[in-house]
C-alpha cells in the first residue's frame, strides 16, 4: 500500500480536513497521522522519506529542492485546493512528480458567484437597494435598455472559472461575448460566445466579468483605455484577481460615478480602511467569498481523494497539472 501524508497550514487542516475524507484516504493509503506544516525539521524529513503521495492544500511548505530531495519515493503531489503554483516548484516537476489540483472543483462556485452577479446587475439592484432602503419607498422603474432580456456580458478569458461561467449563462437571454487570446476562435464559439478583442469586449458589454489568472503579463490588464470604453452604467465584476485591474483608473471611474462594481478581490486586498470605495454607492466589496466556503470545501477534498484513490489502483490523474500551462494559468 502506496504510503501518504497531508501537508498545509494548521487553520487549513482545521477547515478542511474531516473524518470522512481522513477515512476515505485511510482505505487506499497509509496515511501518516497529523499534518505535515514545514518539511525542514528532522521529524519532517522522516515523514517525507517515506511518502508515495503528499496531499496538500492552502499554505502547504514549498517543495523546493530540499524538500523534493527528502522525499526519493514521492512520485505524486494531490492539492485539495486551486492554484499549486504558491508551493510546487520546477524541482517537482524535474523529478517526474505527478501534480493534481482541484481548481476545476474551486471554479463552481466563483462561477456560480458570478451568474448571480450578472443576473442582479441587470435589473440594476444594487443601485435600486440602496434607493429603497434610502427613501423607503418603491424606487423608479427600470428604464428602457435595462434588464436581463438581450444584455451584454462580457467575460474576460476561458479560464476554468471562465468557461464554467459561460456554461451556466447559456439558459439565459443574454448576448455572451469573451475575450481570450490564447484560445482558438472556433473554440470559443463552441463555448457558446462570440470571440471580440479586449476593446471590443469592453465597449459593448453591460456586464463585464474577469476572470484571467494574474501572471505578469495581465497584470494592469483591464487598464484606463479598458474601462474608459465601458458604456456608461456598465457593471465590472472582478472575482479573478484584484492586480488585473488598474486599481487607480479603477478607482476614478468609480468615483465619478459613471461605472459600477462588484468586487470580490482588490488590489490591495483588503483595501486600506481611508479607500473611498468603501462607502461609495456604486460598489459592492464582498471579502474574497466567491471561492469554496463552507460544504463547499467538501467538493475540493472529494476529488482529492478521488485522485488518490486512482493513483492506488494504478491509474491516471483526472485533474494533472501540466508544467508548461502553467505560463498561462493561476
């Protein structure tokens, strides 16, 4: 029986590790008990010279050459979370090392997040909520152009939260366009959108949605020319990350009122306390909620433990991470 360790932070464990899943493991594996926080120690190194497999999430050690070099028998890396790229290093790959995530089970609910945003930001309720609640009474009808019958929503890269974005639009009355320069056209059609250029994307969409993973270069993506051509009364959702955003254009916009927004990530983030965009009537910041919560993190540690379990009867990874995506994913 292959032999397997947990290894994240301790307020990661707390969250996400139960009984189910250490059970689950428990039945393919030899699963050492505790968890792994730091690969330096002697204990750690006797721990690491002895695993098949690591099983790691949210603040996982990195595995730099040492750690890698301290584990000859590892021969797979399963996250329980999204992005490995905080902790997996060209040494795991150089060694051979199969890597898994679960970021395809982390998109559902940021998409899920999204379609709900899109559909509020259509009949205009952040705007008529905060009228309501001011005057106490019935708000103005929406005026004609507004609502969620023909709307414009723009989404902003195929990621994996990109594409399950457009699945779930599909029901709706909605024009959906994307822009993803890495993605073939013929491609983005069958996703159910119009491929358009960034400008395209911005000046005919209602909503615009971003969903592009942070790398260096899309960094300051959606900058001053990108949110200028936004029609005016236009919705930014940003559930990606908060640095694809000019955060000063950004900011510009929002306080002339012309924009509005729905922001679950910022660049900082949080935001520093003196940050007009607290108070203003045209935003909503929600605290970095669209990820897993909840039960939610359920669905992270079952495919988790899907993948190990397909490791113990010898086969392939349904979620491999390959080294070279990782130019262009998060």
């Amino acid at each position: 029986m292959m032999r397997a360790a947990l290894a994240m932070s301790p307020p990661t464990y707390d969250r996400v590790v139960d009984g189910p899943f250490l059970d689950r493991l428990g039945r393919c594996v030899d699963l050492s008990p505790g968890v792994l926080t730091e690969f330096s120690t002697p204990a750690a190194r006797a721990v690491l010279a002895e695993v098949d497999v690591l099983v790691t999430g949210w603040g996982c050690p990195v595995l730099d050459p040492a750690a890698v070099g301290s584990a000859p028998r590892l021969r797979a890396v399963v996250h329980a979370a999204g992005s490995v790229r905080a902790h997996v290093t060209p040494a795991v790959w150089e060694r051979g090392i199969v890597v898994s995530s679960a970021a395809a089970q982390n998109a559902v609910p940021v998409a899920e997040f999204t379609l709900a945003v899109v559909l509020l930001a259509g009949k205009d309720v952040l705007a008529a909520a905060r009228g309501f609640h001011t005057r106490r009474s019935r708000p103005a009808p929406l005026p004609e152009g507004r609502g969620n019958f023909g709307a414009t929503v723009g989404i902003l890269s195929a990621s994996l939260v990109g594409r399950r974005v457009l699945e779930l639009l599909r029901p709706f009355d909605l024009e959906v366009l994307v822009h993803d320069p890495y993605v073939p056209d013929a491609e983005l059609r069958a996703l159910g959108a119009e491929p358009v250029g960034l400008l395209d994307l911005a000046e005919r969409s209602d909503v615009f949605s971003v969903h592009t993973p942070l790398l260096p270069e899309t960094r300051g993506l959606v900058d001053a020319r990108v949110l200028a051509a936004l029609p005016d009364g236009a919705t930014l959702v940003n559930t990606a990350r908060g640095a694809v955003v000019d955060a000063a254009a950004l900011e510009g916009e929002l306080l002339s009122g012309r924009l509005t927004a729905v922001l679950d990530v910022t660049d900082p983030e949080p935001l520093p306390a003196h940050s007009p965009l607290w108070d203003l009537p045209n935003v909503l910041l929600t605290p970095h909620v669209a990820g897993s919560q909840g039960n939610e993190l359920r669905r992270l540690t079952s495919a988790a433990a899907a993948e190990v379990e397909r490791l113990a009867a010898g086969l392939p990874l349904l979620h491999p991470v390959a080294h070279p995506a990782l130019s262009r994913t998060a």
